[in-house]
C-alpha cells in the first residue's frame, strides 16, 4: 500500500491496515511526534515501540473517521503524557552525551551555559499543553508552515492559529517566571 493511500483511509480500506503498513509508512512521523512532544531523547526509542504496541492493540477499532496520522498522532499524546506522569520519571535527572563526553569543543564556562539555557528551555517546553507544545516546535523551531501543521494535525488552520498564539503567549509566560526565579536565587 502506497504513502498516499495510507493517508487517507475509509473505514474499508482501514481494515486491510496491517501493523507493519502502518510502522512503513508512518514511524517517521511517529518518532518526531514523540520529539515534539517533549520525549526525553533516552526514551523515545521505548516510546516508539510503545505508540506501536498501542496501535497493534487498537488497529481492529480503528474505524477510518479521522486520517491514520491523527490517529497516531493522538496516542503519541497519550503515550508521552502517560510516561511524564511515572513517579521515577519525575525523579529522574538525565545526564545528556554531551555532558558524558570531553571533546574540547568548547570552554567548560560556555557549555555550562549552553547546558543551562538547554535546562531552562526544556523545562519552560515541559510546562506546556502537548498539543501546544507540538505546534509551537513544529513552527517556531522545526520551520513548518501553519498549513503544513494542520494537515499534519487533521485540524483547521485557524485551530493550528489558535495554538501558536496561545503557545506563544504560554512560552513567554513561561520563560519570564523562570528568569524572575534565576534573579530571585542570585540575590542577596
């Protein structure tokens, strides 16, 4: 079955679907979706394999009323939203491979303020709503265009709109509290 006919399925033709169609055609999309969403790069392999357990479960309900990358899209939500609220994921701090590796690229004082305004961005980019989130790395980072988002998203332009603008006011919300917190720790 060819990418485009996996694009747009009735109910008939979702149900000749098979799981490795659909991981052919989409795992691409799946593996950046759970990126945009906020996946720590150390579980994205897992998740992915988890987003496909969930497909092979729910592929005989699947009943063609929405495109097969919303669908995806949709349990990639779940998936990650599930895996952020795990008690040992909340305990857990990450050591990132460059922090693992002396390359000497660059002085120990930049990398500890690349690693910080990294943390900083991370945590402002955690505190917001996934879909959210995901429209705002898509466009403000990734370059896609609104109209690319919303057929991505099988939602209306003016939805994908809608987000941006309250993304945006959310990351700006967001990235102010933390500088008022990084002044507030630094004086006496």
């Amino acid at each position: 079955m060819a990418l485009e006919d996996l694009a747009v399925l009735g109910a008939s033709e979702a149900d000749a679907l098979d799981l490795r169609a659909i991981h052919a055609a989409h795992g691409e999309l799946v593996w950046l979706s759970l990126q945009r969403l906020g996946a720590p790069a150390a579980a994205v392999d897992d998740l992915f394999q988890e987003v496909f357990l969930v497909v092979h479960r729910q592929l005989p309900t699947f009943e063609g009323r929405s495109k097969i990358t919303t669908w995806l899209f949709g349990i990639c939500v779940r998936v990650v939203s599930s895996y952020r609220k795990r008690a040992h994921v909340r305990r857990e701090t990450p050591l990132d491979d460059a922090e693992l590796s002396d390359d000497g690229a660059a002085s120990p004082e930049v990398q500890l303020d690349q690693e910080q305004m990294r943390a900083h961005l991370e945590r402002v980019l955690d505190g917001m709503d996934p879909t959210r989130r995901a429209t705002f790395v898509m466009f403000e980072i990734e370059g896609l265009s609104c109209d690319e988002i919303a057929e991505m998203s099988d939602v209306p332009v003016g939805t994908v709109y809608s987000r941006l603008h309250a993304a945006r006011k959310d990351f700006v919300k967001s990235m102010n509290r933390e500088a008022m917190r990084n002044v507030e720790r630094w004086q006496p």
